[in-house]
C-alpha cells in the first residue's frame, strides 16, 4: 500500500516495519526506536487517560517543544494517521486497542500487531463485539489536529480519502497478493470468502466521489463513536491489576 501511494505523490509517512519468521512459532521484528503505546501516553494522565482530549497533543508538544517542530510533529502525525486508519480499514485489522498502536517521539504513528484481519475481529467474553467502528479515530486524535473545525483536520480527511481512493484503483492487485498468500496456512485466510473483506471496503462499484463521501462519513463515525475510548480504559485497568 505504501508503494502504491508513493507512486502516485502520496507520502503517508508509513513505518513498516520488517518482520522475519525463523520457525512456524518464532520470529524477529524490527525496533522502532523513540516510540510508545499509546496506552502509555494515556496513563501519563493516570487510569481516566484514554478520556482525555489533549493526551496526545500534550505529548507530542512536550517532545516537540519548538514551533517549527511541534508543526512537522503535528504534520507527520495526520499523514501517518490517515495512512493506519485506511489501512487498518482495508485490510480489516482487528484487536486495536491502545496497546497495539503506537507513536514516536517526532509524531509519526503507526499500528502493530496484525494477528486479526480481513474483518476477523476480537470479542469480549459472552459474544460482546470489541470492535465498533471499522477503525481507530478518535477525540484525542483528532484534537492533535485541532479538532473538527481545525484546519489540518480538514488536510487530514482529504489526505485519507485521496489515499482510500488509491487503494481502490488498485484493487485487483490486492486481491491477486492475498490470494497468493492463501497456501500459507494462516487461519484467518483461509480463501476467496475471507478477501471478500477488502472487496466490500473498497466498493468498486461505486464512483470515486461516492466513494470519498462514503469514507468521510466513516472517519466521523468512528469520531462519534465512545466505545474505543472506553475499550482502552477497560485494556488499562486489566493491565494495571491483571
């Protein structure tokens, strides 16, 4: 996906990071280096964190303290956002919770741990859907951008619509790579039924300008959604006392 934004002007600021199997139950990642969870940005303002608004901007000032780097901050923080939030939504990445997103000191930010996707999403004990929303937006995300009303909201939502509509032009190349990934055994690709997942995202049928309308309206459903926030607050306590 960062390849095919990049060749059409679009730098998302991704951070994909390498990853290499060395047996069917071990592996070695790559180090981030200068980076958090965002759980931890959340605890900074104690167990009640994930409901504050200016978490995250109050973090990315304090280790960006000058103007003209607080603005690259903010900047490379809408880019890279807008970059995870289509494609998480793409490729239906599940389990999102705050410790499984990340943020480095310079802003930029970025998702780990891919063990669900293609719309397998996680539940609570007794059926309960962990996940609301088709992916992770919310208040003090968008507060960093200086809210719904701020002008680099606005640059972001354009940005992740552009790059939604990328995404969508190359389609049949998605499929193709995920199909060729079926032998690979993993249990949640398993064939055609599970990559029917990012068909349905991507709505080919539709008109790019339906399509950028469509996925605006997400970005503001999954802003008006609270249940994220208080899935994280629930992710902190069971840290905290598990």
């Amino acid at each position: 996906m960062d390849e095919m934004w990049r060749d059409e002007g679009l730098d998302l600021a991704m951070e994909p990071y390498k990853c290499v199997a060395t047996s069917p139950m071990t592996g070695i990642l790559q180090m981030v280096p200068n980076s958090v969870t965002t759980a931890e940005v959340h605890m900074r303002d104690g167990m009640m964190g994930t409901f504050k608004d200016p978490s995250f901007s109050d973090w990315i000032r304090a280790n960006n303290p000058d103007p003209r780097s607080h603005k690259t901050a903010v900047d490379l923080f809408s880019r890279s956002c807008a970059g995870y939030c289509v494609a998480t939504c793409v490729l239906g990445i599940g389990d999102r919770h705050n410790d499984n997103i990340m943020i480095q000191s310079s802003g930029r930010y970025f998702h780990i741990d891919f063990g669900h996707f293609l719309g397998h999403l996680k539940y609570y004990k007794l059926g309960i859907r962990r996940e609301r929303t088709p992916f992770v937006f919310t208040n003090e995300m968008a507060y960093v951008l200086g809210g719904v009303e701020g002008k680099d909201f606005g640059k972001f939502v354009d940005t992740a619509c552009t790059a939604y509509c990328v995404l969508r032009r190359h389609m049949h190349l998605l499929v193709s790579l995920l199909l060729l990934m079926v032998p690979a055994d993993m249990p949640e690709l398993t064939g055609r039924d599970d990559i029917n997942h990012i068909v349905t995202t991507l709505a080919p049928e539709v008109s790019d300008d339906r399509a950028r309308e469509s996925f605006e309206q997400t970005i503001h459903f999954c802003l008006d959604s609270r249940f994220k926030r208080f899935d994280n607050y629930l992710h902190n306590i069971a840290h905290a006392f598990g």
